[in-house]
C-alpha cells in the first residue's frame, strides 16, 4: 500500500519530468540545456525517483 513517503517521491518524480520536458521544450534545437541537461532529469525521474516511489516500503510493520 502506498504511504505518504511513497506519494511525496511520486510528486517529486511528476515535478522532474515537468521540469525536464519545460527545459527539453525551451530554445533552439542546439540549446545545450534542452541538449544536455533535460536528458538527465528526465532519465533520473523514469529510472529513479518514480520507481522507487512504487517500490519503497518501509521495513517497520505495525501489529
């Protein structure tokens, strides 16, 4: 079940890739942060921050 840790890494993933798809969409063609830097953001927020916003569970159960 989805915690509140897992929803925030969720929206900071979300955040990422709005970030990364507004640098990729700015400038020319040849701009290096639609070049460059929108590449890794959008990367880390697929590969990364969203599955681990999935798959994170906290090790504590309650009984």
């Amino acid at each position: 079940m989805l915690n509140k840790k897992n929803l925030i890494l969720i929206g900071v993933g979300i955040l990422l890739l709005f970030i990364g798809f507004l640098c990729l969409a700015t400038g020319p063609a040849d701009n290096p942060v639609s070049l460059s830097v929108a590449p890794i953001i959008l990367t880390i927020a697929y590969v990364v921050v969203i599955p681990l916003g999935i798959l994170f569970s906290d090790k504590k159960k309650d009984k």
